[in-house]
C-alpha cells in the first residue's frame, strides 16, 4: 500500500513538474514574441483604417490647426535671424500700435487722459474682487489675485526685462505716479481676467463682457505706450485662468470635512439635536444611543 500511494505521488509531481516546465517554456517563448515584433502589431497606428486617416480633419480641425501651426513656427524658428544684443527686442504688439504711439507721443494730455482711465479700471478691478470675498463671501476671486500677484513678483524680479524704448509714462497711471514696475507679467490683464471669469460663474453676463471689452482696450493703449511687451499681455491671460483654476481647487479642497472637525463637533453634539448632514446619521444614532444609557 505504502508503494502505492509512493507511486502515485511521484506521478503527480511529475504531471505537476511537467506542467510547470510547459507553462514556464509558453512564458519564455511568449516573452520571446513580445521582445520581437508583437509590439507592433499591436501599437494602435496598426489599428488605423484609411477613413480614420482621411477623416481626422474632419473630426479633429483644432488639433489640426495647432499641428499646421507647429510645423510653420518650427521652419521660422530655424530660419529667423535672432536680434543682436546691442539691439531693443522685437514686439510684433509694438508694430501693430506703431501709430497710436505716435499719437500719444504728441499728444502728453490724451496719454495722461487714458493713462487716468486705465486707473479707474484697475480701482473697478480691485473693488470687485474685494466684494466678492467681503460681501458676497466667496473668496475665490480674492485667493486667485493673491496666488496671481505673488507669483508675478517671483517671476517679475527673476527675470527683470529692460524698459521698451519710447515708454510713454505718466503719472496718473497705475502704479499712481509713475514708479517703477515689474514687466513680467501685465497685473492689470490677468487681474481683469479673474474678475471676469468669477462674473461669468455667477451669470453676470454684461458686467463680464465689459471687463473684457476694456481689458481690451487696456492691452491697446498699454502696448501703444509701451507700457509692456505682447509677451506680458499674453502671459497675463494665461495666469489669470490659471490662478483662478488653482484658488477654486484649493477652495474645494478647504471645504471637504477633516477628521478633527468631526471629532470636535461630534464631541460637542447635543443628542437630543441632531447633527444635520447625511454623514453624521451614524454619529446621531450613537449618540441617541449613550443619551438614553446616561438616563437609566
């Protein structure tokens, strides 16, 4: 009996050996396979049909466009002649305004005019982000300028760009009296931006569009005094829906509920009032619970 049962355990592990040498050779030769060519049969160009091909203009025009774009600025980046050193920088924003600066060259009354206007802008800027934190009590707005400006100074003194030449400054302009400022980039655009976006989350539709209408014209008469270059304009959008995107995670964020806020209201419960919200019924319950304990 005992050579029996001897016989047919050795059989099993050679039936268990045998299987787990063929698995392990299928392994081998599989991982073989996958070492060759059997990533490119499966890459997903492979998976393409000719109308997949012909037809991704049409379902993708925006990819397509920036596609375009790329290959156009890659043969001007190799085939632009860089500007000396001892040469101002080239502002494509600086040409288009070229005589509207000449304008307000001529004309010092007209420049401190809008000059004096861009201020009043900026005050209307201000005033709303402020209300809508200590009014309204949404402080998004006011967290999205604070995170916006902090950064700006970080990058403004980093990097300090020299004055673009033929500045027309004045001293009813903001910063209020003519001083000195960082050039990268534009407070005034990406300030305008946030207010703008908070208007557009609230439905106040033509208070957003006039902001934007006179951000426009901000970027106008600040490249026609060369106030900034095209980059700090643009860059000033950008930052705008950036930092706005930023404060609203972070605002998210602070109202989710933490362990010690659960802990401290649940400690300081009334069993008798219940805890309103659905994620305290089974504190409510427990508290019932010891209410009627302490009672008997």
């Amino acid at each position: 009996m005992d050579a029996a049962l001897k016989n047919r355990h050795d059989k099993s592990n050679g039936r268990l050996n045998g299987g787990e040498a063929k698995t392990h050779g299928g392994y081998t030769e599989k991982a073989k396979k996958n070492n060759g060519c059997d990533w490119f049969e499966n890459a997903s160009f492979m998976k393409w049909r000719a109308e997949d091909v012909l037809g991704v203009a049409r379902h993708h025009p925006i990819p397509c466009v920036f596609a375009a774009s790329l290959l156009m600025f890659m043969a001007v980046e190799y085939t632009l002649r860089m500007v000396p050193p001892s040469s101002p920088p080239f502002d494509l924003g600086f040409v288009a305004t070229h005589h509207l600066h000449r304008v307000l060259a001529a004309n010092p009354a007209l420049n401190t005019l809008l000059a004096g206007l861009n201020t009043v802008f900026v005050g209307m800027q201000t005033a709303y982000i402020l209300w809508t934190w200590v009014v309204e009590g949404r402080p998004r707005a006011t967290i999205s300028a604070l995170f916006m400006f902090t950064f700006r100074g970080i990058l403004g003194y980093s990097t300090q760009l020299p004055l673009p030449e033929g500045f027309l400054g004045s001293g009813a302009d903001f910063p209020v009296g003519n001083v000195s400022f960082f050039l990268f980039y534009s407070g005034h655009v990406a300030a305008s931006v946030i207010a703008s976006l908070d208007m557009r989350r609230l439905k106040r539709w033509e208070m957003a569009w006039t902001f934007d209408v006179l951000n426009v014209l901000q970027v106008v008469r600040l490249l026609s005094t060369r106030g900034h270059y095209t980059i700090d304009l643009a860059v000033g959008v950008g930052a705008g829906i950036l930092f706005d995107s930023l404060a609203g995670n972070y605002v998210e964020i602070r109202k989710r509920p933490t362990i010690i806020t659960i802990t401290k209201e649940a400690l300081f419960a009334n069993p008798n009032k219940p805890i309103e919200g659905p994620i305290w019924s089974a504190l409510n319950e427990s508290l019932k619970c010891a209410g009627k304990s302490v009672a008997r």
